[in-house]
C-alpha cells in the first residue's frame, strides 16, 4: 500500500538519480564559495582602507559586509555537509516515506535554505517530491516543529547585523592591522544609532496607544447606538 501510495504523489525516490542532483548542487557550492570568498576579502580590504585613513564611522557601515558575506560563507558549509549527509544516507531515504528524524534538520535546512538562497532549486524540488508539500512549507516557513537550525535562520536573516556584532568585526579587523579606534567617534555612531533605535520605539509604542484609543472609541460608539 505504501509504495502504491508513493506511485500515486510521485515520490518515489531512485538513488541513481537522487545523487547526481545532489553531487550538482555540491559542485555549485564551490563555485559560489570561491565567489563569496572574494567579496568577503574585497568587503575586508574595504574596511581595513577606511580605518587607515581614519574613516571610522564609514568603517564601522561598512563591516556589515563582511558580516554579510561570512554569514553566507557558513551558511554554504552547512548547505555542503548536509548535502553530502543525504547522499551517505540515500538509502535510508529511499526506505522511508516520510523524513527519518536523524535527517530532518539537514533536509529541513536545506529547504530553507534553499528558498533564501535561491541557488539549489533542484534540491528543493527533489526534497518537495520525496517528503511532501506540507514538510517542504512547515520548513520553508519555519512553521512550529520544523527543525530548521536556529542559526541558519539568524545568518540568512535579512536584518542589519546588531551594532554589537559590528563593533566587534572592526576591533577583529583594526587589531589585525595595529590600528587603535577612534573609540569617541565610533562612540558618536552608536549614540546615534541607540537614539534612532529609541525613536522607532517609541513611534510604535505611540501607535499601539493610538489604535487601542481608537478601538476604545468605537466600542463606546457602538454601545451608544
């Protein structure tokens, strides 16, 4: 009955097919490490070229970068070490009509990923077809019990790199080179940054205030009719 079933929604999975797909995503991955491997160095040399000639505050705008660019690099790793994972356990893979619990993390994440990435849609089609449309969106969309790794979603996030995260980049990369920060410069930024942080804040507050008045204001009304 299970393999009838497995007929019927098309997933049946042959290992002849599963690893070359999967050994063609790994033969990408190099490419497109060797490519962000050479923008992480230009996003470095960036950098270590604005704290030279004293440019600290454009420095530390900068380092997001080179925050950006390793977070990828990691992120590829992982991509590579659970791909070669389902190419040692294929066969598992072939056995079982659902996700085998020691494989969720790696085909969860390489779902996800994928969908961010935009650059394995090969992985994500034969992952879709051999687990189902509803793994393949409890992952995608990191719905609950979805065993994507917490820091794959934190590197693909599309969020600035805290301030903190930054200011520890440029430290890493002016000790590297024996340059002394501009400590009260840079302390200028971020004093800067807070504020507009507090401001965002505090604008979201004032809204939240302002719809709760205005729901108060319209359950009165209503009462009043």
């Amino acid at each position: 009955m299970g393999r009838k079933l497995d007929a019927l929604f098309g997933r049946n999975l042959k290992a002849d097919k599963f690893k070359p797909t999967v050994n063609l995503a790994i033969s990408r991955l190099a490419v497109l490490k060797n490519q962000r491997q050479a923008r992480l160095k230009q996003a470095r040399s960036d950098v270590l070229q604005l704290l030279q000639l004293g440019h600290h505050q454009r420095a530390l705008l900068r380092v997001e970068h080179v925050i950006k660019d390793q977070n990828m690099l990691d992120v590829y790793e992982e991509i590579e070490g659970y791909c070669n994972l389902l190419i040692e356990r294929v066969h598992l893979i072939a056995q079982e009509r659902e996700c085998p619990e020691e494989l969720k993390e790696a085909a969860s994440g390489l779902l996800y990923a994928a969908s961010r990435c935009g650059d394995f849609p090969e992985i994500r089609s034969i992952l879709t077809s051999r687990f189902g449309k509803e793994f393949a969106a409890r992952s995608i969309e990191l719905r609950n019990n979805c065993s994507v790794n917490p820091q794959i979603i934190k590197k693909l996030s599309t969020r600035m790199p805290s301030l903190e995260s930054r200011m520890k980049v440029l430290e890493e990369i002016a000790s590297e080179n024996n340059i002394i920060l501009q400590l009260e410069e840079v302390s200028a930024v971020t004093d800067e940054l807070r504020i507009v942080k507090l401001n965002r804040i505090l604008a979201c507050r004032w809204a939240e205030k302002l719809k709760m008045l205005h729901n108060v204001t319209n359950a009165r009304s209503q009462r009043d009719e």
